[in-house]
C-alpha cells in the first residue's frame, strides 16, 4: 500500500493516469468481449430465440454492473481521498467495507433475481417463446454476481 501512496503523491498526473486507467480499460474491454463472444456462441449453438433470452437478460446484467461500479467508484473517491491525507488506517477501512458491502448487495440482488425470475423477465419484454432461454441464462448470471460484482467493483 505505501508503495502505491508513494507512487500517487510523485509521479506526473498523466503518467499515473494511464497507469491507473488502462486496467478499468481493459477490463471493460474484456466484459463487451465477453458478451459479443457469449452472443455468437449462443446464436450458433442454441439459435436466434437465445439471443433473444441474451437480450432480455443483459439489461439485468447491466443494473448488477450499475451497482457494482456505484460501490467501487465510491470507495474508489473514498480511499483516494483518505490516501492523500495519508491516512491510511481510513483507506483500509474504506476498502474493507467496500468489499463487504459489495458482496451482501450483490448477493440481496442475487436472492431477489432468482426468487422474481419471471416477473422480472417479463417486465424487461420476455415472451412465452423467448422466456426459457432468459430464464436460463439469467439464473447463471445471477448466480455468478456475487463474483462479478466483486470484481467490477474492485476495478
């Protein structure tokens, strides 16, 4: 931690900018991969009524990510803010309940997604033929959010 501090506090604010950034960068990069691989893998192999399931269910996937990043922005500003009074006790603390909350929420969400499954992919357009593919593929992501969440938020 006092290698990063140290790091924050002398070198030039747009080498650390690109430092700092291009992991987030890359990490978006990754997740937009993520999904274009998922769709074409999903369109080839189940067909076009699952790209429809992936549809419905992305916006879901696009709240769980909202969450994660409002945590990890936040945290992010509070540790900042906390290194730079180099008060470093604070900005483990920050951290640590950072993490902490990003896992009882994204588990709440997880908890409330997969007891309203339905409902709640019909309220973002499913239809009787495409909900089995949503269904399907949102329980997974629901139960993978707890992991996403921790590492959206952590970036």
């Amino acid at each position: 931690m006092k290698q990063l501090t140290t790091r924050l506090g002398e070198e030039r604010i747009s080498k650390l900018l690109v430092n700092l950034s291009v992991p987030a960068t890359i990490g978006m990069m990754v997740n937009a991969l993520y999904n274009l691989v998922d769709t074409i893998f999903v369109g080839r192999g189940v067909g076009a009524l699952a790209i429809g399931g992936l549809t419905i269910a992305f916006p879901i996937q696009m709240v769980i990510m909202a969450f994660a990043q409002m945590i990890g922005v936040g945290a992010a500003s509070a540790i900042s803010r906390s290194l730079g009074a180099k008060d470093i006790e604070k900005a483990d603390y920050v951290a640590g309940n950072s993490f902490l909350l990003i896992v009882i929420l994204s588990s709440i969400i997880a908890a409330i997604g997969l007891t309203f499954t339905e409902p709640m992919l019909r309220l973002f357009g499913s239809t009787d033929t495409i909900l089995p593919y949503a269904k399907d593929y949102i329980t997974i992501i629901l139960w993978g959010s707890i992991f996403f969440s921790f590492a959206m938020s952590s970036n």
